[in-house]
C-alpha cells in the first residue's frame, strides 16, 4: 500500500458488538411475513407496470427485417 505523508488520513474504531441474527429481525413474522396487507409488488411485476408491452423483450437480440 502507498501512503502518502502528505495526504488526510481517517482511523474509525467501531466499539459496539454485532447483532445477532434474531436481535436483527425480531419484528419479523417468518410464518406470515412482516407485510400488513399483503406482499409488495415483486420487481418482475414492477418492471411490466412501467414498461409499455412494445419494449419488452428478455435482452436477447430483437431482429425483425
């Protein structure tokens, strides 16, 4: 590593400890799911929401001559 003496320096302690996984997501409903109302919209729904059926396409090459 090159380190310049003329450059800023920053030096982070983090003094905390790691959550554990069930302090993480303690709220969670893992049988029911943590959504009041019923699921979002997934990003597959989302992108056919937004994008006209013209310009759908799966990224592969669109040739019509």
């Amino acid at each position: 590593m090159n380190l310049d003496a003329d450059r800023l320096r920053f030096y982070v302690e983090i003094a905390t400890k790691r959550p554990t996984f069930s302090e993480f997501a303690k709220d969670y409903d893992f049988v029911n799911g943590a959504a009041k109302g019923g699921d979002p919209m997934s990003h597959q729904e989302f992108l056919d929401l937004v994008t006209p059926k013209e310009l759908r396409h799966t990224g592969g090459l669109v040739l019509s001559w």
